[in-house]
C-alpha cells in the first residue's frame, strides 16, 4: 500500500470515530470496538445466526466480561442511575441458555452502523 492510500485508510477510520464521537464526545475506544464486533456479528447473512454472545464478544474483543459489561451499558438503553445509554444495542435471553445474553443492534444502532461503513467507504 502506497503513502496515499494509507493517508485515505486513516482518514475514513478517523471519519467513523468522528461518525461515533458525533453521538457521545468521549466514547472510549474500547466501547467503538465493542460496537463494531456487536454490528459485525448481527450483519451475518443468516438472521437466525445474528447476534453475539456476551462472553464471546469480551473474548473476541480481548477484554474481560466486566469490561464489556461496562461497555454494553453505555451502548444500551440505560447507563446507570437512569442515565440514559446510547440505545444502540439490546441484549436478550437465549431460550436455551437462560444465563446466556444475546446482543444485537437496535434500529438506532444500525443507523449508526450504517453511517459508520459508509464514512469507511462500505
């Protein structure tokens, strides 16, 4: 890969962050890679395989699961205390494994999924 097109790759990465950031100033980097795993996994091509369970994604993102949790709330529905979260991601039960959550895009974070893939050129 030429300079140049290493500086347009930089450049539409810093445009998502920039995408992410619009929404929350001080999203964490961590909490856009957990973003980005959850938005990843519920794009599969079979919709009953979308989704990605909360252990799996701590340890596709390579952080442990009270990490992850700590993400999750800020992108789900409510933070803490009732402060509102981000509402870009919902968590379900799975039927067979009650203590198993699911975690998948809510239609606000496909909004932002989709603006982030087109500021990367997808």
């Amino acid at each position: 890969m030429d300079d140049k097109a290493k500086r347009v790759a930089m450049g539409r990465m810093i445009d998502a962050i920039r995408v992410m950031r619009s929404y929350h100033p001080h999203i964490e980097s961590q909490t856009c890679e957990v973003f980005l795993e959850i938005a990843r996994a519920d794009t599969r091509d079979d919709e009953k395989a979308r989704g990605i369970y909360m252990k799996d994604l701590a340890s596709s993102v390579g952080i442990a699961q009270s990490s992850a949790s700590r993400s999750i709330a800020l992108l789900s529905k409510y933070l803490k205390h009732g402060t509102d979260g981000l509402e870009w991601v919902e968590s379900f039960e799975d039927p067979m494994n009650r203590r198993q959550k699911t975690l998948r895009l809510t239609d606000k974070g496909k909004q932002v999924r989709d603006e982030v893939a087109g500021a990367i050129g997808g």
